[in-house]
C-alpha cells in the first residue's frame, strides 16, 4: 500500500491564507486597535490646534506653520514598497501581453 499524501490545491491554500488575514483584521477591529489610533490622532490634532489657537491670542501677531503641522510623513514600509513593486511589474508583465495578443488579432484578422 502506498501511502501518498494528497496535495491540497492551491486555490484552497490561499483561501486559508486569505481566511487567516481576514480574521487577524477582524480581531484588531473588535478589540479596538483602529479606534484607538484614530483617537489617538485626533487627540494630537485637537493639542496642535489649542496650541495654535493660543498663539493666535498672544500679542506678536507672527504665526509660523513649523510646529502644527506634520509634513512629509512618510508612511511607506516593506508591505507598501512589496505592494507597489508587485503592481509596477504585474502591470508591465499586462502591458506586454496585451500588445503580445493584439499583434496576434492583427495578424490574424488584417
């Protein structure tokens, strides 16, 4: 008797996979984890726009932005520059292909 391990498919395996993100997401959003962080910015939106207020009613009339506004931030990480080089290349690999087949539909049919 041979005892062979059937393979599992890999539309299955990805649905696990896919299964498991989902559910890691469904945690974080039940426990409050994105709540929590979206407070926690409008918590430190609502402190710079006190302390710009308050500098509005001092004497010296000069207001500089440095300070309120947090510019350039930077929100990349290794899952965004993943993402973006796999779109970069699926959509050059699709751009290749569909002049591929539309030379083949002139060849074909003009």
């Amino acid at each position: 008797m041979e005892d062979k391990k059937e393979k599992m498919h890999p539309f299955f395996k990805l649905l696990i996979i896919l299964f498991f993100i989902f559910f890691a997401f469904y945690i974080a959003l039940v426990s409050g984890y994105y709540p929590s962080r979206v407070q926690k910015k409008a918590l430190v939106t609502n402190e710079k726009l006190q302390a710009f207020e308050n500098d509005l009613n001092k004497d010296d009339n000069v207001i500089k932005k440095t300070g309120y506004i947090e510019e350039d931030v930077n929100y990349s990480n290794f899952v965004t520059k993943t993402g973006s080089a796999l779109t970069n290349t699926l959509g050059k690999i699709i751009d290749k292909t569909s002049k591929g087949i539309k030379d083949v539909f002139k060849l074909l049919f003009w």
